[in-house]
C-alpha cells in the first residue's frame, strides 16, 4: 500500500514538474514565441516534502530546449534522504498549433506516461488537466493549479480527481525555489505559503504554532493585535478568506532573525462586506530552537494603480476573446459580474446564466475572436471599455462572424475587476 502511495505521489508531482520547469537554460537557444509564457523559469529548481511517514523527499530538475528552442526537453528526478531514488524520467513539450496549447509526452521510470495540457490564467498562474497511466492499467486524472509568487520561487497545488488506483491521493500543495536559495530561505517561503492556507482553513492550531508568544500584528487601519487577539480574528467567522497568495518577496536574514517584505493579496469578507485587496507586508521572524517564529506582522493596503488598472483590464478584454473560442464557461463566470447583462448586436438582452448555457451547450461557438482600437476611462471602482471585436462566430448553426464595435462596464469587486454590462453593435461592411 505505502508503494502504490508512493506511485500515485511520483505521478503527481512529476506530472507538475513537467509543467513548471519548461524553461531555457542559460545560454541555449531560446524558447520560440509560443513557450515564451514560460520563459521566466530558467534554470534548476529544487522543492522539498515529505513522505507518509515524516522522512523527507527532495524534487530536482533541468530543463533545455529543443529542436532550436521549438521544444523542452525536461529531466526530472526524486530522491530520499538516504539517497535512494523514488521517482525520474523525461519530458517532452512542444506547441499543439490545432488547439493552440502547449502540450507534452512524458516517460517515467515507473513505466507510466501521461499526455497534458497547459492553460494560462492570468498573469501569475497556470493550470493543466490531464491523465497518468502507471504502466499497470490503472489511470488516474488530475489537475494541478501553479502559481508564481516571484522570479525564484512558485507553488503547486495538485488535486487528483478521479483514479482506478486503491488509495486516492489527498490534495497536495509544495513550494518551490530555485536551486542555490538556502535551507532557511526555502522554509521560510513554505512557512508563508501555509499561513495562508491556514487563514483559508481556520486553522488555529498552525496559527499558534508558527505565531511566537511575543506576537505583534499591525493591520492596514493602524491597530495593533497580540496574539491571542489575531488568532481569535481569525477564528472568530467575521473575517472569512476565500483565497489567499503572496508574492514579490525580498528576504533579509540577520544571525537568528529573517525580515521579508512581501506582497499580500486576498479575497475576504469582514461581518459580510467585502474586505479583499493587496497589502505590503513586513513579517519578522526569529528562529527559536532550531525553529522559525513569527515575532512581528505589520500590512499597509495597497492603493490601486491607475497604469495598472488600464492594463489590467485590457488583458482581462483578451482573456475573455480566448474563453469564448476555447469554450471555458469557468472563466466566464469568473470575468462576469452576477449582475452582468450583455445587449448583443441583434438588441436582444441576455443575462450571465443566459450567456454561459450558450456557449456550454455549443449553441454559441466562437473560431477566433480578436479586439483592437481599445481605449479604458477609469472612474474610481468603475471602468468603461470601448473597442472593436471582430470574431468567426456561429449561433443556433447560422453563421453570425463580423466586427462590432463594443461598450464594456466593469466594476472592481475587492481586489478583481468583473464586467457588469456589455453592449455591441455590429459594424456594417
């Protein structure tokens, strides 16, 4: 049983892998335009975990392009504390033109191999959906969420959502730094990595354990928190956090001490109301008996940037285009307010349910769809977008393709903006 456990992790976790680390090595021949995404993953990068049992594992990897930066060619390997080696095997990525994905062909040494597909959301994160065969007629499907925190560091959330294995595998999140940070530095970012998790999870228990009794938490409005204070917050279902991730850290160490400023962005309510944004951070902490302490937390509310909010808004404009032609109802619903109204070009109102059963059922189908001429006027928390769209577009069967010229109204809820109203016109030709 811990063998068949130990197959389904070296699955997970190599399948994730493959993913995050299809990137150039310093000086070989550069990635082509479509890997490019990737391109900020250079070099070797390490992860640490543990098994069942408490003994600690460690994920090494290399990767280099190939076929003149047209692929990657991936080298991955796992190895236990007394060296023995629990996991390896090769990586092929390579530009699917007909889907337009990057896709890949793994071999384990395992015996297993999986095919996968990688989908960017956003500008920070990644996910895949895929299957692993283990060589042994058992297959399980996975999806795996990664998230950049900065340049040196990422973590990955992996959940398997259906096996023919035994045991099913918990979800399974590991942080990973790019070989050459110190022992201490790569603890200290998973340590951060699980205050969030535990703040998700009210989990008083880690709260306590990683807070030092000398505890001090500063928020953004000026008030000062102990610990029992901040831990009675957190637990008390006033402040409800729906997600949780930092980023951008810089790390300072002094002997037995580690500052790290650190930006904190969350999606929360407070008693109901909506309390989500990003803040800088400024955490202290003391390592006390071998083990890191938080001693000191202090947040200030980051004001949002005009600069940043034009351009926000415009990639959001272009995800969108690529959620209609790829048919991803769950981004929709993510760029769409609940209250969302779109009037199309034929003056007919839809509301957002209306919108995502079209293109779910595949009554609304969208080959390409492309916008330019985008000019964004910002009004405090409202937005207005106006541009032109042009799409190959079908409805109910009947051919629909043309440009229109569009108005997009979007509101920014917490830290995200979301569109609450849509309206198009058809250009003439």
């Amino acid at each position: 049983m811990q063998t068949l456990r130990m197959k389904q992790l070296t699955s997970l976790v190599a399948t994730a892998l493959g993913i995050l680390w299809s990137c150039p090595a310093s000086g070989q021949e550069p990635l082509n335009e479509n890997l490019k995404p990737l391109a900020w993953l250079v070099g070797q990068w390490e992860a640490r975990m543990e098994d069942g049992n408490g003994n600690p594992l460690r994920w090494t990897v290399e990767a280099k392009p190939y076929l003149k930066g047209t692929a990657l060619d991936l080298h991955y390997s796992g190895q236990a504390q007394n060296g023995y080696e629990f996991g390896a095997g090769e990586i092929i990525y390579y530009w699917q033109p007909e889907t337009r994905t990057i896709a890949n062909f793994r071999l384990d040494t395992m015996g297993g191999h999986a095919a996968d597909t990688l989908a960017r959301q956003g500008n920070n994160q990644w996910t895949w959906m895929g299957p692993w065969y283990d060589g042994q007629g058992r297959y399980s499907v996975g999806s795996t969420e990664i998230t950049k925190l900065n340049e040196n560091t990422c973590t990955v959330l992996m959940r398997s959502l259906q096996s023919t294995a035994e045991t099913a595998m918990p979800d399974l999140k590991l942080t990973f730094s790019r070989a050459g940070r110190s022992a201490d530095e790569q603890e200290l970012l998973r340590l951060e990595s699980q205050w969030n998790d535990a703040l998700i999870k009210v989990d008083a228990r880690f709260l306590d354990r990683i807070f030092a009794d000398e505890f001090m938490m500063t928020d953004s409005d000026g008030g000062v928190l102990d610990k029992k204070q901040t831990i009675a917050l957190a637990t008390s279902g006033d402040e409800v956090v729906k997600t949780a991730v930092s980023d951008e850290f810089k790390i300072q160490f002094h002997g037995d001490t580690a500052i790290l400023n650190l930006r904190f962005t969350s999606q929360e309510t407070y008693k109901g109301q909506d309390a989500s944004g990003s803040y800088r951070c400024t955490d202290i902490w003391r390592k006390q008996a071998g083990t890191w302490r938080c001693v000191a937390s202090h947040g200030t509310r980051i004001k949002p940037s005009s600069v940043n909010a034009e351009a926000e808004l415009i990639q959001l404009e272009n995800e969108w285009n690529d959620a209609l032609v790829k048919a991803d109802v769950q981004k929709l619903d993510q760029i769409y307010a609940g209250e969302f109204i779109l009037t199309n070009a034929d003056g007919e109102v839809w509301d957002k349910a209306k919108c995502l059963a079209s293109v779910k059922s595949g009554e609304d189908i969208f080959s390409s769809a492309t916008t330019d001429q985008i000019k964004v006027s910002l009004h405090g928390e409202m937005a207005v977008v106006t541009g032109r769209m042009t799409a190959k577009e079908t409805l109910k069967g009947k051919d629909v393709s043309g440009t229109i010229r569009f108005t997009d109204t979007w509101c920014r809820k917490g830290a995200a903006w979301r569109c609450v109203a849509s309206h198009g016109t058809k250009i003439k030709d």
